[in-house]
C-alpha cells in the first residue's frame, strides 16, 4: 500500500525480541482496514444517504468520485511526504484528518458538505495510507516481512467482505436514529485509538535520499481530471452546455502541459510526479492502460449495481449487501489460484481468460436482469457474480506483476505509485461515466411507478457498456508480456516489497 519508491529508512529494525513491533504492525494494519472499509462501506448506503439527504445523481456520484479523485492525485505526493518529514508523523497526521473528515461526513448537513468531507477523507487517505508498507519496512527485519504481507493479505480479505455487510448492517440498524451516519462515525474510536497508540509505538523513520514534491504536477493533474469529470457528472442534469464541451476538450490540454512540465522537471532535478522513461516500456505503457480503463469499468459497475437493487429492485441494504458475498469470495479464491498455480504455467493467457469470463458474467447478468425482470431474486444473481468474480480474481492478482516485469529495477517504486494511481483515476472516470451510460437513459423526472422499471432499464445499459469496456481490456492485454518475470525480486532497494503492497491496494481498490 505504497505510492512511492522507500529507500532503507535511516535507523535500523527494532531488535526481533522487541514486542513494540507488533503493536505498531497492529495500529497501521487497523488504519489501513479502516480505510479500506470505508471505501467498501459506502456505495451500500448511497441510496440512503440519496433518500435523507435529497442529494442529486450528480451529488451522489461525487461522493463516491471526490474521495477517488482526492485519493488518486495525493498517493505520490503522501509518500513523499512521509519520506521527507518522517513516515510515522505523517502516518498521524493522516490518521487524525481522516478521523477528522469520518466525523464531518457523518454530521453532514446537506449532500454538499457531504461532498467536501469525503474529498477531505481522500485527501488525508493519500497521506496515512503510503506510510503503512514504510512503516512496515523501518519496524520488521526481511525475514519476517513475508509473514505481515500474508497477514495483510488476510486483512484486505476481511475487509472486502466485511465492509459492505458492516455498511449493511448500520444503515439497517439506524442507531440512534442517525440513520446512514454510524458508517462514518464509526470510524472516530479507531482512530482515536491508532493516534494514541501510534505516537507511543511506531518508529519513526526518513528516507536518507527523499525525493522532492513535484505540487504543480499534482495541481495539473488534479485540474486536468476536474475538467474531465465534473462536466461529465453535471452535463446532463444542465443539458449539456458548450463550457462542459470546452471543459473536457480543455483537459486534454492540461495533460498535454502535464507532460511537457513533468519532462522538464525531471531534466532538472530528477524528481518528477509521473517518471515518463516508464512509458517507453511497452508492457508498462499497456499495463497502464489495462489499470485506467479496468478502473473505469468498476467505477460504473459497482455503483449502478447498488443503485439497482436498492432503488430499482427495492431490496433493503442488507439484502444488497448479502447478495455480493458470493463475487467477494469468488475474486479472492480465483485470486489466489491465479498467482499461485496459473500465471507461473500460462502466463498472459491468465488475464485475458479472467477479462473473457469477466465479460461473459457481465452478459450473463444482462441477460437476466431482462429475463426475470423486476422479480429476479438474489439467488439468481449468485452464479452471474461468481462467474464476474472469478474473472476479477484472474487478473486482479498477476497484473501488477506482469505491468512491473520489464521495468528496471531503480523505477519500480514510481512504477508501483503510478499503477494504484492511475486505477483510482480511471475509478473516479467510470463514476463521472455514470451520467452517460445510466442516468443518461432516464427522463429527468420519473413517476413512481415507473422507477423499478426505469433502474432496470439504465442497469442493463451501463452492463453493456461495461461488457464492451472489458472487451477492450481483453485487446490491450496483448501488449503485456507472454510471461512475466519480476524483474524487482530481490531488488536492495525493496521494490518486491513496493510491487506487493500495491498488488494488496489494487485488490482492495477492484472489490469496492
């Protein structure tokens, strides 16, 4: 879970017979659930959040889409961060502003505060979250660090089927009569807790050779996405203005300064948000793209999915949240079965397989969604999810390596960041896409009795878009290597360790 390349961290591990070490490992393992279950928990109560708080289909997008934008364009710069001032100061810091922007979500007046607090939330995520797999460095000697990967393993596991049932379960439970709100609150002890331990059990450490902040290429970055987002989350509901034309034509030229200033500053002083030599590896380059446009298709399937059953179909949070165990469980058993016993055997075929059957799920889902109808049952669900779930697991797992496998060895850290961030991006891309491909199928103002009908509808759509989309993943998977080979094993300069944790983040990001 990191977004940047870590050097040995100046002061040595802490003895193997110090305890203080597993607490530490404990405190940023319970910092890292908490941000992953808060990313999971939160599309199972947007219909609720919807309902009370009269938020518009833009607004509810941007709940989703601003903690990914927020999230994407500060990973880089958080790890940086924590290598120049000290990986457990900005670990705390990170932990009390997202402890911080959990409690404004939860007292949110009004959807717009809601909107600001969860970009906040992503914000202060980019900066706790880079500083886990450091921490994790400076804490453990090498020959214990493949036993804390297996445990945070585990613990994405954990969380990608604990976070939608535990969303669930509190919007279903309306404690206190504060409704869809103890999924943010719940947050406020656990990180009062991880702040107070922290800062009595975390190691501090820095990086000897820090690499410098690179602000304007995160502004660029962040603008040129704004530009293309936003546009897309509003077009529709303002019918489509010429300055939301102008807007997204307009990114494409802010990236283009993007490039232009990131080669600049890499001639000048080495130290660049985006390390662009990396594209000139054709693997990373196809790699890249795979993450961007994969990050696409979850962003829209994942929220029109719960959109669909709980407004469309009228299923109550828990139901929706029980009906996704089966593809849970699916991606993490064909997750490990991938890495461990196919991709070594047949290599790139792996992926593209997962891709097809991913595709196929998808089409199977369509077609059932049209044959039942507004009658179909969770049950009839179950073998279309386990079908999509097993096609993630194939390549949620092997693609970090086969996008690292030819890059060398002194870039794996800024490769690694620039995977989880591009897929964050692509997710907040697909989510502003939910304007198009399902709001957009919809009249403005739909009768009651016309809303499960009408969800339905806008659900089979977005499917097959989301079919096509894979497709296309399918067709860029040519350009990865035939068998990848991890070129960073063994590296000094720990990037398996980097390639590994961000593997975790990719999962954690896929199962959302």
């Amino acid at each position: 879970m990191t977004s940047t390349h870590t050097p040995s961290p100046v002061p040595s591990t802490p003895p193997a017979g110090d305890r203080r070490r597993w607490y530490a490992l404990a405190i940023v393992m319970t910092a890292a659930f908490m941000d992953l279950v808060d990313v999971t928990i939160v599309n199972i109560a947007i219909p609720s959040i919807r309902q009370d708080e009269g938020a518009s289909f833009s607004q509810i997008q941007w709940i989703t889409a601003g903690y990914a934008l927020a999230f994407a364009a500060g990973l880089i710069t958080g790890g940086r961060l924590g290598d120049i001032h000290g990986r457990k100061r900005v670990f705390l810091v990170g932990v009390a502003g997202f402890t911080l922007a959990s409690a404004l979500c939860g007292l949110a007046v009004n959807p717009e505060m809601l909107v600001a607090s969860r970009i906040l939330q992503g914000a202060m995520a980019a900066l706790m979250v880079p500083q886990v797999l450091s921490i994790v460095h400076a804490t453990f000697p090498a020959h214990e660090r493949g036993k804390v990967f297996g445990l945070f393993g585990a613990i994405v596991g954990l969380g990608a089927v604990s976070g939608p049932l535990l969303g669930a379960l509190l919007t279903e439970w309306n404690l206190f009569g504060l409704e869809w709100r103890p999924i943010f609150l719940i947050n406020l002890p656990v990180g009062v807790a991880a702040l107070v331990l922290g800062g009595r059990f975390i190691t501090e450490s820095k990086a000897p050779r820090a690499l410098r902040l690179d602000l304007v290429g995160v502004a660029l970055v962040t603008l040129g996405l704004l530009m293309l987002v936003y546009p897309l989350t509003r077009g529709r509901e303002l019918g489509w203005p010429l300055w939301g034309h102008l807007s997204m034509a307009g990114a494409f030229v802010v990236l283009a300064v993007l490039v232009a200033y990131e080669r600049r500053k890499s001639a000048r002083d080495g130290s660049p948000l985006v390390e662009l030599s990396l594209f000139r590896v054709k693997s990373f380059a196809a790699g890249i793209a795979v993450q961007t446009v994969f990050g696409l298709a979850l962003g829209i399937f994942f929220l029109v999915w719960t959109l669909y059953m709980q407004v469309g179909l009228g299923w109550t949070p828990l139901r929706a949240g029980l009906t996704g165990v089966p593809f849970s469980v699916a991606v993490s058993v064909a997750a490990g079965v991938s890495v461990q016993k196919l991709v070594p055997r047949f290599g790139r075929k792996v992926l593209q397989a997962g891709a097809l059957v991913m595709a196929a799920g998808v089409l199977l889902y369509l077609w059932e969604a049209g044959h039942y109808g507004l009658g179909i049952t969770s049950w009839q669900m179950a073998l279309p999810l386990v079908v999509m779930g097993v096609g993630m697991g194939l390549i949620v797992a092997p693609l970090t390596d086969a996008v690292l496998s030819q890059v060398p060895r002194e870039h794996a850290g800024s490769a690694s960041g620039l995977i989880n961030t591009v897929q964050q991006m692509g997710n907040a891309l697909g989510l502003g896409l939910v304007s198009v491909v399902f709001f957009g199928t919809m009249s403005d103002h739909v009768a009651p009795s016309r809303i499960g009908p009408a969800y339905a509808d806008a659900f089979q759509n977005a499917l097959g878009w989301v079919a096509a989309v894979l497709g296309l993943i399918f067709l860029l998977m040519f350009a990865l290597p035939k068998r990848p080979t991890q070129h960073v094993e063994g590296a000094s300069g720990d990037a398996a360790e980097i390639a590994a944790a961000v593997a975790v983040e990719e999962k954690k990001a896929s199962l959302v």
